[in-house]
C-alpha cells in the first residue's frame, strides 16, 4: 500500500483509511504474515512515528530504508515489542502476526517475543557462556528443557541455518566472545533462530562488520528467506536491493514523525518509484 | 472478509503481559529495597526522635554549654562540636594537598607499569583498620611530634591557634602538655581521610578526556601546563567532591580519636593543646554509665553527627555528579 | 689476477639499483636526558650539604623532621635554580611540579610503609609463640609473659561476627542493588540517594542505634549476635552501592538480547546479567568484607569483650580483633601492648589477605575475556571508596 506522489499531496499522512485483503489466517510454510496497522509512537509528547502501515509476508525478505533518524528501528522495536521497554514509549495502532494483534490485554509479550526474533545492531553474545550455550541460550533462558542429544541437534541446526556451522563446530566449547565480530554475529543469527521463530527482525545487522563477513550474512538472508519471514533495517541501499524483495522507504521531514513514503517491490522502489523522494534517496541525492 | 481500520492517532494502553514470575521478582527486591530504606530511615527518625526530649530538658543551653558533668547535670556539646570541627579541619588541611599532589602523581606522572599497583596502595591504605592507625599514631607519632608542636608554639605562639597554656621555654619541657592534643588526633584522622579523597580525585583525573590534552601538548605546552589547563579544571568537581568525603569520614572518625585526644571539655581552639573532645569521641566513652537522660543527650549529639554528615557528603555528591566527570560515569 | 678497486666492474648480476639500507634499531624517545638526572641528583647533595652546615651549625633547631623539612625546602630552590639557568620559566615550573608531586606521593607512601612497618615489628614478639593463635586469655593477666595467653578467641569472633555479616548484608545489599538497576523508576532513584547517604554516615551511629533498640529497647545482651548486626547494617550500604556498580556494567545489549529471545525479566537477570557481572560482585563483596572486618566503633558500644572462647554468637560476650586491639593499647602494661599489636598484625593480614583475593579474582577474570575477545576491555567498578 503506497500513499499518493507527492506531487499531489502536502502531506505524508494523507492517506485516508488503510484498506486490507483478507490475510491468510494460517501461517505459510516458512514464516507469517506480520501486519502493521497504522502504526504511530512517541517517546513521552515527541511523536517519532506516523500512521506507519506495513505488511510484510512470508517467504520475503523486507527492507526498511531510509535515512538515519526517521523512525527505521523504533518502528522495528514496536514489531517485537522491544519499543515499550523505554518508559516514556507511547504506541497507536496494531501489530497482527497471522491475524491476532500482538499488543491485545491477553497477548503475553515473552511469547510474542519467542515467535518474532531480533538481531541487534552491535553482537552481543552471552560472554559467560560458551558458544554452544550461547546457540541454545534462548532455550534455556525461557526454561525449556530439551533432552541432550536434541540440544546437540538444535544447536547443529541452528548454527547451520546461520552459515557459521563449519568454522565452528571444532571449538563449540570455547566462549561464545571469542570469535570475530562477522561470527559472532552469525551466532547471534543462529541463537535466534534455536527458538524457531516465524519471523526474524534485524536491526541494521551489518552495520558493525566488514564487507566480508557482511557478505556472508547477507547469503544467510538470502538462504534463510524461505523459513522465516525477514524484516532488515538498514541505511546501505546497496544491501536492501541485493537482499531484500520488497522495501518500504521512511522518511521524516524536519520536526515531523517519520512515516512510509513508499512501499513496494524492490525492483520497483529502486528502477521506477512513484514518489520523487524515493527517487532522490535511492540515486544517492540525499542520505 | 474485508477489515476497514480507521486511523485512530491517540496512544493506546500497552498491557505488559508480565510473565508471574517478573510481577515476584520485581515486587521481592522492590520489598527489599523498602526494608533497607526503612532501616537507615529508622536510624535517622530515632536519633532525631530522642533530640526533641532533650532540647525539651535542656533547651538551648546544649548546644551552648561546653561542659559535660553529668552529675552536675550540666551538659552541653558546645566543646564537643568545635573540637570535632577542628579536628576534621586539621585533618582536611593535612590530607588534601597531599590527596592532591598523590593522585595527579598516580595519574600523570607515574610509570604506565606502577599505576594499577599505586591504585590499589591507595585502596588498600583506605581499608586499613582505623585501629591500627590510632595504635600508630598513639604509639609512634606522638612522641615525635610533642617536637613539632613545642616548635610551633615557640615561634608562631602569637597566633592563638598554636597558643598552649605552658611555658615554651621552660627549662623542662611540660611534655605532656603537648601530647593527645587535636593536632595530633588530626593528622592520624588524616591518613584515613586520605586515600579517600585521593581515590576520588584520581579516578576523575583519570577522565580527562585525551583530547584536550594533546591539544594542550600539541600547543607546546609544558607536562604542568597540560594539568593546570586541563586536568586540573575538569577534575574541579572530583576535588572537592572527593575532599568533602574525607570530611565526613573525618567527622566521625571515632576509634583514632578516643585514643589520641584526651578528653577535656574546654571551648578551645588551641588544637597543640592537651585535651579536646569531639562528638563520636563523647558518645563511645560516655554511653556506658549514661542513665536514661543522658543516654538521650548523648543521641542527640549523635543526631547532630549525623545530620552534619549527611550534608557535607550531599554537598560532596552534587559536586561529583554536576562535574563533566559525573555526568559522564551516568551514562 | 688482482683487481683493484678503482677498476674492478660492478658485479654484472645486479638488478635496479637497489640500496641496500642497513637495518635501523628504533630511536630512542624518551626526552629525559643526562642533565634532567643529573640536576635532580645534584641539588638533592648539595641541599643536603647545605643543610648541614646552616642547620646544624647555625641554627638552634634539632631534631630530624626539622632537618628534612629545611632539606626538603632547599633541595626545592637549589632544583630550581640549577634549571632555571638553562631553561625558561614554564619548564622549570613544571620541573618542580614534578618533584613536588613525586615526593609528595613518597610521603604518603612512606607514611603507609611506616604504619606497617612499625605494626608488625611491635608485634613481632608475641607473634612467634604459637599459643598466641591457638589460646585465649583466659587466665591470663596484663602481665603473663607472652608465651600464654593468646587471642584465638578473639580471631573466631571476628570471623564469626563477620559470617553473620556476610549472610544478613550479602542478600540485602544484592537485592538492592538489582532493584536499582534492574527494576529502578523514581523509587529507584530515591533508594540510591539513600543508600549512598547511608555509605557516608558514621559507623558508631549505627551500632548506637542497634545498641538503643535491640540491647536496651528489647533487652538483649551484648552477644556476638548484635555486634554482627550492628556490622551489618555498616556493610548494607556499602555492598548495596558496589554491587549496583557492577551491575551497571553489564553492557545494555545483553539484557535486550535475552528479552528479545523471549526470557522474562527475571531469567534475563539470573542467568545472564548475574554471571556476567559475578567478577564484579564477588570484588565487592570481599571488599565489604576487608571493610566488616576492621570495622571497631561499633564494637565499642554493642560488644562485650570476652577474654575467654565463645563460639555461641547468641549467649555471652564475644571478643574480636579490632575490640582486643583496643583494649590492649590502652593497658600501661607493656606485655599487654605488645599483645595488641600482634593482634593488629594479624587483622592487617586479613585485610591483605581478602584484597589479594580480589586481585586474583581480577586478574583470572582478565585473563579469561583476553582469551576470549582480545580487543574487548573489560571494565571494572573503579575504587572501592567511590561510586
């Protein structure tokens, strides 16, 4: 869902109310459907996000885009509900994942949380524990129990699914800080895969890593998109048309809350976008 | 099905969905937390609680009356007060400039190999029993500056700060005029304030931000110029902040100064002198044989301790935290 | 066939010319030079010589400490003016500074050397007899020799009033400290205010309020029970404020990252902030501990003084190091003084010993992030006495 050229329009906002296909009510094999519905925040009376829709589907990795400061991440913080964690956060709008909102009074918010994933910015390992307890940390953290030869399993799995098995799997004992800062970050990627998500949200993921080890991760992606609906921030355009297929574009203008310009398949969004913002952004004239 | 969603642009209640298990956990250490705060609010109220009564008997002579003759039922802490005062002050004097000098010597000066090691010398100088400083001081220090003081009396007696009611010249020398003097009591209180004010000024010292020290070098600046433009003015905070922390500990520094200072309850300022007497000095050698009465008389000059403690080291917070080197260990 | 130099041909194997540089040692680039030592060490005698003769002879002042101040001062301006000849003023002021800055740190260290120093050897002769850690002094009067008597009663109160400490100020203190970080809001904010206030009040204020509650309020006696509670309620703050400390220094990012996997808040805390942070804790526990241990005004109100055993903290009088050491110097008796001081010797032991363990604890914990991360630095709560 776009919102009209500005060329039209004074305003971002202006878009009347969002209309939706009906989603699929069960999850697709590999994924779910996240459904942002009007999503708007604040951070005590600063509204940092507006009226910001969205959906993003299984089986796609989505990029957000768009200059550094406009709401990329705090809008990917309201998605796992990591937003609320800052005490003067204020939110408007539903979440949906497969249909249900994540925000309603029942929802439990370590559950959302176990099903929709997060990879941060800068890796954070557990530097107690070792990188096989690192991977299953997630299990252990929520009391899960798993037998010992599944624990071995998973953690296989996972660290396979990350691409980071094989320079790995000779020192599974050796503290989790030890390695460089591209594998560290790809057992961030496997320690959140363990808990099997349905989708996985990163968070400017390359941003502290060399272009090799970004490389690496970006094949991950790319490997990991039929199993888990993918949602990457990022400020390297270059990596949103390698990796994602669909890119919605923020942007927020001078002392107004960020917001979706355009939204839209990546080959549309960087060859022939609608709104002549997009168009400024992805040929580099801002950034 | 179709779902028409009309925007509706006002913050909604976000229900945390707290696991049981954090609604414990948050509420136990939160419980926690309350019991610790009622025990030293406990201390505080109970302490100012019985300092009603007493003002109630004695009124406003207590704080006058420098004599503390139970049987006479004459006490006041007016002595009392002055010499815990001058004590600390003869402490502070003592203390800082060498603080000082210590800790920018530990941290401009000293070989990058000797600088943890000097650290912990000056924490494990902080942790030595009060004591065994008293035993040092009582036992090793005093004699040799029964000297000291008879030479400052001597030649700077005009002043009467040094002023001592014995004759200086004096074929034999009244030694014992000399000893368990505040003088004395103060610079063995000094090694305790000491490595207090001196980890604090230090460890500011240390945050001086890399920065404007090559600018201050790159200008061709001299090592002490560098300190005296950068070092010096960003650790402000920590310098006074740090000293006033010695200040509280010297204020109620009990152990070295009930064995140093003789007891004597003149109003006095002539701290080379024989005799003195400060609040925690008071309070631990008289509450054995204190009846009801006095027992209160004596809380109530420990509520006045307290009560001074508690702003000096206000005082001494604030200027931590509001120095550039506060704000940024906040973060 | 003899070639001379002059005509010989270059080797016809040579490639471009290429200099070959004969490998250079690194300059050296300290900027200290003969004349810096060699000024120092010279104004340092000839003070000392000058002094000499004007003080000894000249002057009517004696003893050593004038002496080595009217050095001190001479060695001061003989210094500067040995500098000021070859160099401008801001050098030869900063030159000074540096003197005075490193002898200003001598003292201190001095001072401290001599404390212990002077201890240990007034100590020394009680000290070699074994019976001194293995009796009591029951029995055993002001002027027995010292191959009676002895102060193991002393020791096991100590430890065992430090045990209770421990045990009642640990828990608390930790869990403040969480609270703090972990939980924290404005009521967090005014707990921190509190209990740095209460880091700074005097130690006697607190036993006399456990002395006016619990020995005269509620009528207990004065067991080894109100002594370790009166040192608790001093160790309370202190653990509360350095745990805190090295809870804070768990980097944020771990803590998210364990919500983000869906653990609650209160799994997140145990099994990732708490050992993460356990190096930092267990400093400042032991620091608490070495604080607990020498703690004495207290003491002097809530504990009787037992000359005799007693390792039932809930009935009778309980002796300890720091309340021996105060009774033992205040004796005439010098038999009993020598005692004292080898029961300091042996509470500044335990106070080392206790600050040796953190150091190792540091150090082993160093090791081990080096070997994990080499380029990650691990910070550490800063001193003991700040925040």
């Amino acid at each position: 869902m776009s919102l009209p050229p500005r060329s039209d329009t004074p305003s971002i906002i202006d878009a009347g109310p969002i209309v939706l296909d009906a989603p699929d009510m069960e999850p697709a094999k590999g994924g779910a459907h996240l459904d942002a519905m009007n999503i708007s925040a604040w951070f005590g009376s600063n509204k940092v996000l507006e009226l910001v829709s969205l959906s993003m589907n299984p089986g796609t990795v989505t990029a957000l885009i768009g200059p550094s400061g406009c709401g990329k991440s705090t809008f990917l913080r309201i998605l796992n509900r990591m937003h609320e964690m800052v005490p003067s956060a204020k939110l408007a709008g539903e979440v949906r994942l497969n249909g249900e909102d994540i925000y309603g009074p029942e929802q439990r918010v370590t559950e959302t949380r176990k099903r929709i994933g997060m990879v941060f910015q800068k890796p954070n390992p557990f530097p107690t524990m070792s990188i096989a307890e690192n991977v299953i940390a997630g299990l252990k953290l929520t009391g899960r129990k798993e037998r010992r030869a599944e624990r071995a399993e998973l953690v296989e799995r996972s660290l396979l699914r990350a691409g980071v098995w094989n320079e790995v799997k000779d020192r599974l004992d050796e503290p989790g800080g030890a390695l460089s800062g591209g594998q560290q970050q790809r057992l961030c990627i496997a320690r959140a895969l363990a808990v099997d998500p349905d989708v996985l949200l990163m968070d400017e993921p390359c941003s502290a890593l060399d272009p090799t080890s970004t490389g690496r991760i970006e094949e991950t992606i790319s490997e990991l998109m039929s199993e888990v609906t993918i949602v990457i921030v990022t400020h390297n355009m270059q990596q949103a048309a390698r990796v994602s297929q669909r890119c919605a574009f923020f942007l927020a203008e001078a002392g107004t809350p960020g917001g979706i310009v355009e939204s839209g398949s990546t080959e549309k969004i960087f060859g022939d976008p609608d709104d002549l913002r997009t168009k400024d952004y992805v040929h580099g004239r801002f950034g | 099905m179709d779902v028409s969603v009309s925007p509706v642009d006002e913050p909604r209640t976000i229900h945390p969905g707290t696991p049981r298990v954090d609604r414990v956990f948050h509420g136990s250490v939160r419980a926690v937390a309350l019991v610790v705060l009622v025990i030293f609010g406990a201390i505080g109220l109970f302490l100012g609680a019985k300092s009603i009564s007493t003002f109630h008997l004695y009124g406003g002579r207590f704080l006058t009356e420098s004599d503390w003759e139970p049987s006479l039922n004459r006490i006041g802490i007016s002595s009392t007060l002055l010499g815990t005062m001058l004590v600390a002050l003869t402490a502070l004097i003592i203390a800082f400039p060498l603080a000082l000098a210590t800790a920018l010597y530990i941290s401009e000066y000293a070989p990058a190999r000797l600088k943890p090691a000097l650290v912990s010398l000056v924490d494990v100088m902080a942790a030595v029993p009060s004591i065994i400083y008293a035993a040092w001081g009582f036992f090793l220090l005093m004699p040799h500056m029964i000297g000291v003081s008879h030479w400052l009396h001597q030649y700077l007696g005009f002043i009467p700060l040094f002023r001592v009611d014995t004759d200086p010249n004096a074929a034999v020398l009244a030694q014992a005029r000399y000893t368990g003097s505040m003088f004395i009591a103060g610079i063995v209180v000094s090694m305790m304030v000491l490595p207090i004010a001196c980890a604090v000024m230090r460890g500011v010292f240390a945050q001086a931000p890399i920065g404007e020290r090559e600018a201050a070098y790159a200008l061709g600046g001299t090592r002490w110029g560098m300190i005296r433009t950068v070092v010096l003015p960003f650790g402000r905070g920590g310098i006074i902040g740090g000293t006033m922390l010695g200040l509280g500990r010297a204020l109620g520094e009990t152990v070295a100064v009930a064995i140093i200072l003789s007891a004597a309850f003149d109003f006095k300022f002539r701290v080379l002198e024989n005799g003195g007497s400060t609040i925690s000095k008071l309070i631990a050698e008289r509450f054995g044989d204190a009846t009801t009465v006095q027992l209160a008389a004596l809380l109530t000059a420990g509520f006045v301790l307290f009560v001074l403690t508690l702003i000096v080291n206000t005082i001494a917070a604030i200027f931590i935290s509001r120095s550039r080197s506060g704000a940024a260990t906040e973060a | 066939m003899s070639i001379s130099p002059l005509t010989a041909s270059p080797p016809a194997t040579v490639g471009p010319s290429e200099p070959v540089l004969d490998p250079q040692p690194p300059r050296p680039l300290s900027t200290r030079t003969l004349d810096d030592v060699l000024s120092v060490v010279g104004s340092a005698l000839g003070s000392f010589a000058g002094t000499w003769v004007v003080y000894v002879q000249l002057l009517p002042l004696s003893g050593v400490l004038g002496f080595a101040i009217c050095w001190y001062v001479a060695f001061l301006i003989m210094y500067a003016s040995v500098n000021a000849l070859t160099h401008p003023r801001p050098i030869v002021v900063s030159k000074l500074m540096t003197v005075v800055m490193t002898s200003a740190a001598l003292l201190v260290g001095l001072s401290l050397a001599t404390v212990i120093v002077y201890t240990a050897g007034k100590g020394l002769k009680a000290l070699i007899h074994l019976n001194f850690f293995t009796r009591d002094m029951a029995g055993v009067g002001p002027t027995t020799a010292l191959d009676q008597g002895g102060i193991a009663h002393a020791i096991v109160g100590s430890l065992i009033m430090l045990g209770i400490a421990v045990a009642v100020s640990l828990p608390f203190g930790l869990a403040t400290a969480v609270f703090m970080t972990e939980v924290g809001g404005w009521f967090g904010k005014v707990v921190r205010t509190v209990v740095e206030a209460m880091t700074a009040v005097p130690d006697l204020l607190a036993g006399l309020f456990v002395y006016v509650t619990l020995i005269v309020g509620l009528g207990w006696e004065r067991t080894g029970l109100a002594a370790a509670i009166a040192i608790s309620v001093t160790m309370i703050p202190i653990v509360a404020r350095s745990a805190e400390v090295a809870l804070r220094v768990v980097p944020g990012g771990l803590r998210e990252a364990g919500l983000a996997l869906g653990a609650s808040h209160w799994q997140t805390v145990r099994r990732v902030v708490l050992p993460t942070a356990r190096p930092g804790l267990a400093t400042a526990l032991i620091l608490a501990m070495a604080r607990g241990v020498g703690e004495t005004a207290p003491l002097l109100i809530v504990s009787g003084a037992s000359t005799f055993m007693n390792a039932n903290p809930t009935t009778g009088p309980m002796n300890s190091l720091p309340l021996f050491i105060y009774s033992a110097i205040r004796s005439p008796e010098p038999l009993t003084i020598e005692r004292g001081f080898a029961a300091a010797v042996v509470l500044l032991a335990i106070v080392f010993v206790l600050f040796a363990v953190t150091r190792l604890l540091a150090f082993f914990s160093v090791k081990k992030f080096l070997k994990r991360h080499p380029t990650q630095e691990m910070a550490t709560p800063g001193g003991l006495w700040t925040s």
